[in-house]
C-alpha cells in the first residue's frame, strides 16, 4: 500500500526590505515598511507564505526591494517596485513561485514589474551529500 500523505510543502518565504526609502520621500514611514505592511494585507493569514520584514538587501539604488526563497528553489530577488500598488502584484509572483517546483516562475505569467525588477537568481543551495 502507497503512501499518499506528503508532507505539506515548505513555505515561501517573502523577504521585504523595510528601510529601503523611495528617491526624495518625505513620508515619514519608509517605502519598504509601506510594502511590507500592505504585503501582510494582502497575504493575510496565507500559511503558504511566510512574510518576513528584514533591515536591508543591500539593493539601495533599486528600493523597494523583495525576494522570494524557499527550499530546494532558486532565490529570486525583485527591486523597484513601488511601495503603494505593488503588493497585488508580489503576492501574486509569491504564489506562482510558491506553486513552481524550481521555483522558477515561466516569464510569460510573469508580471511586468517582475519581469523589470529583477536584481539577482540565486540557486539553491545543494543537498548535503550532493554535490552541485
């Protein structure tokens, strides 16, 4: 008899640069924790995705700033994105890569501000035990 209960898949993690600052705001709450904020509205209490706030993705000329990562995937990291309209956009990315098994999300499903934003592809670290 087969086994049919698989473990749950690891979450997406979405990491969002908090102190990144758009050129010239005055807005006394940066641009990065605006996406931040809105990204948590948007997710809500989304299990499959684990939001996390973070100081800095050294991506400064580029804000606002994400990334996705997750085990076993390719790390994506995504850079100007606008801090108030984006978030629909980002969760959306988030749940495409969440469903890729590579994490690799096919351009054509790909957003524009996704397409234009990115900054870096990582990829995954290796399995202890397999070399890359």
């Amino acid at each position: 008899m087969q086994d049919h209960s698989a473990a749950p898949p690891a979450p997406t993690t979405v990491y969002v640069c908090v102190t990144c600052r758009a050129e010239g705001e005055t807005d006394p709450v940066r641009a990065g924790r605006r996406l931040h904020d809105a990204l948590q509205a948007e997710f809500g209490p989304d299990a499959a995705v684990a939001l996390v706030p973070v100081e800095c993705l050294s991506v400064c000329r580029r804000p606002c700033t994400v990334s996705f990562a997750a085990p076993g995937k390719w790390t994506y990291v995504y850079g100007d994105l606008p801090a108030d309209g984006a978030a629909p956009v980002v969760a959306e990315a988030a749940r495409l890569y969440g469903a890729a098994p590579d994490g690799l999300i096919p351009w054509k499903l790909r957003a524009d501000p996704i397409k234009r934003g990115v900054v870096a592809r990582v990829p995954p670290l290796p399995i202890a035990g397999n070399p890359a």
